[in-house]
C-alpha cells in the first residue's frame, strides 16, 4: 500500500511536471543553456526527449505498468538532475532549475537550482528505491493483466 | 536483469518515437529545431510564458 501512495505522488509529479515543459519547449531550451553543460546541438533534442521521456516514465509509474523499470529510470533521470544542480551550485550560478517549467510561474512555486532542490530529489530517489524494491504493487495495471 | 533492460528499452524508445511525432506535428517543436540547427543562432521568439 505505501508504494502505491508513492507510485501516485511521484508519478504525479512528474506526469505534470512533464506536461509542463510540455507545453512550453522554449522555456526548457532556455533553461538547458543556462545549466551550460550540454553542448549546443544536443539541447534542442534534450528538450524535446525529456519532457516526454518524464510524462511517459510518470504514466506508467500511475497507472503501474512496467513500475520496477520506470522507477528505475526515473532514479536516474532524478540522479543526472541532481548533479546538473550540484555543478550550478559549485559554479556559483543561480538560475531556475526548470524542474516544473511553467507550473512554477503558474503556481508561484520557487523553482531554483540550489541545496532545496538537490534535497528534494533525493528524496524523489528514495522513494523511487522504494517502489523498484517492491515486489507487488496495490492497484496495478500489470497486477489486473495477470489475473486476467 | 535482461527483462528489466528490456522494459527500459521499450520505455525510451516509445517516449522517443512520441517526442518525435509530437515534435513534428506540434508548431512550436518545429520551430526549435529550425532555428537551433543553424549553430549559435538563438531563439528570437519571445517565450509564452512572457506573452
């Protein structure tokens, strides 16, 4: 039961965090020039593959499909995050995150790169570690399709 | 092991094969491409979220 309260928190976020950059690439390209790590011609591909890459890896953790592989991912896609914000932090840099994109304006939500959210992804991992250890999932769309 | 690969695989080619066909169906997507292939031109669109 508690990885399923996990499934829908972190799939949740990360399902409309997704849609967020979604809806609005440019800001996401911005954002990836800022962090100035990758090189120029693979930003406009990470903006376009990330945000859906989330959405999916978010869907299928909800929905509890494929949900040992799909929190593994997201581990490490949280994980890459993480270090892209410790560099920011290391350079001295202070820009957004874009971990939310729009959804941070919309909600008004502080959206830095800095120590909160290298905190707040570890937690993410940890409850990630969680719901890939967990054997059996409540409410699984994977579960219904056996017993089928 | 081999299956949980196999599962990552399928994750990553279908959020590929997706982000690739909204790309090209969504106007916005398009224009990103267009204006970043050509190497160190930046995006004079204001963005949406300004407007």
């Amino acid at each position: 039961m508690i990885s399923f309260i996990l499934r829908i928190i972190v799939g949740g976020i990360f399902l409309i965090s997704g849609l967020a950059k979604i809806s609005d690439p440019v800001r996401f390209v911005l954002t990836l020039r800022e962090f100035d790590i990758f090189p120029e011609i693979i930003v406009p591909f990470t903006a376009i593959y990330i945000p859906w890459l989330e959405f999916i890896i978010g869907l299928c953790i909800i929905l509890g499909i494929l949900h040992r592989a799909s929190s593994f991912m997201l581990a490490c896609l949280i994980f890459i995050f993480t270090i892209a914000i410790i560099s920011v932090i290391i350079r001295g840099m202070e820009i957004d995150c874009g971990c939310f994109g729009l959804l941070a304006d919309m909600l008004k939500i502080p959206d830095m790169a800095d120590m909160k959210a290298v905190i707040r992804n570890l937690i993410f991992i940890g409850m990630c570690i969680y719901i890939f250890k967990a054997k059996k999932t409540a409410f699984s769309l994977e579960n219904y399709f056996k017993k089928v | 092991m081999k299956r949980l690969l196999t599962e990552i695989l399928f994750i990553m080619t279908m959020a590929l094969v997706v982000s690739l066909l909204y790309n090209f169906v969504s106007p916005t997507g398009i224009k990103i491409i267009k204006k970043t292939s050509k190497n160190k031109v930046e995006i004079k669109e204001e963005p949406t979220w300004q407007k």
